[in-house]
C-alpha cells in the first residue's frame, strides 16, 4: 500500500509515522529528550499544514507537566499562501545551494520515492521527475532535450537498468500528457497521469531542503 507523505515525519534520516513519533516522545522519561522529537513534529506540522500537530505536541507537553502551547479560542489555518510561500522558500533555498548539493538532495529524493513510497516503478516515471524538478526548481532552463543529462547526474546508483532514463524515453514525455496540459506546470494541469508521483516528489524534496536550513 503506498504511503501518504504528509503522515510521516522526517527525523533523522527516517521517516516516522506521526504515532510513533509520539510514543517515542513519552518513551524517553524526561522532556528534555522528548523536544528533540517534537520539534521534527512541529516543522512537519508547519511543512505539511497540519494545524492538529499542535494538539499532539500538547499532548506530550501536559504528559510531561509542561505548559501547552497556547492556541486562541478561533481555530486557526494555514493558508494556501502559507503554503505556497513554503513552497518558494524551498525553491530559493535550493537555487542557493553548491550545484553538488542540489544533485544530492534529487538522489536521495528518488531513492526515497522508489524504496520507501514505491511509486517509481517504470521508466516512464521520469516524467514526474522532469516536471517537478522543472516546475518547482529550476524553471524553463530545464526542457526535455538537457533533461537527460540531468537525469544521469541524480540517478542513484542502485536504480535497477530498466528504469533508468533513456534518451527515447525523454522523447515520449509529451505525448503522455493531453494537448490541453502541454505547456502547463504539472500542478496547474486539469489531467495529470502522475499526480500522486509529483506531488509525493516535491513533498519529499521540499522537507529535505527545509530541513538542510533548519
């Protein structure tokens, strides 16, 4: 069954549902130990737009004797600018970064979506790969033709052959995708075949360049 990103919290180099996160938080005896893990749950609270994290916090935190955080009698939401703001953070984040940098966080990412969310499954899934990179990160300087040699560079090293890019492959991004969405960024098409692999991708990226700046 594939995973909803927006339920897993990154903390270390893993990803941890949001119950486990705090059991482990309660295990620890003292909260001194305890805000290690929910700091992590609070920048995914804020990542994600997860209003109900601050509930699990204080949950913790009266666990602990510790004040709650206060939260007004008018519920609060984060709102669609919130999020897109996250979203060009990221983006400025990552134009800032060494271009060796850059090609790590990719890497992983793509390692991350086929071993642990196994939704890259087939060459073609490259698609994704080109629209969230170009859509969200670098922008039109990115077009099918340079794409390939993109691609060789943030490849990881244990992609099996079959699904690793190829030239030919490149060349049939368009005609996936209807006359209507060509041209469109891969969020603002009405008929997206690989919706869920985008967004999972760029949920996934996202948290790994905000948390590099944390």
């Amino acid at each position: 069954m594939e995973k909803n990103l927006s339920e897993y919290v990154y903390l270390d180099g893993m990803l941890l549902k949001e119950e486990q996160l705090l059991k482990l938080s309660k295990n620890v005896g003292c909260y001194a130990q305890a805000e290690h893990y929910l700091f992590a749950l609070l920048a995914h609270g804020v990542i994600n737009g997860k209003r109900e994290v601050i509930d699990m916090v204080n949950e913790v935190r009266e666990f602990y004797g510790v004040p709650k955080i206060p939260v007004g009698n008018q519920e609060s939401t984060f709102t669609k600018s919130r999020a897109e703001s996250l979203d060009d953070k990221a983006r400025m984040l990552f134009r800032k970064m060494p271009i060796e940098k850059r090609r790590e966080i990719l890497k992983e990412a793509l390692r991350r979506l086929r071993t642990q969310f196994h939704l890259f499954k087939y060459a073609i899934h490259w698609l994704s790969v080109f629209m969230v990179i170009r859509d969200r990160l670098e922008g039109e300087t990115l077009n099918q033709t340079n794409f390939y040699n993109y691609a060789q560079d943030i490849t990881p090293d244990e992609m099996p052959l079959k699904m690793r890019l190829k030239t030919d492959t490149s060349k049939n991004f368009g005609k996936i995708l209807t006359d209507e969405d060509r041209g469109e960024a891969y969020y603002d098409m009405r008929h997206n075949p690989q919706q869920e692999l985008c967004d999972t991708l760029w949920d996934i990226v996202k948290q790994m360049i905000l948390a590099d700046f944390e």
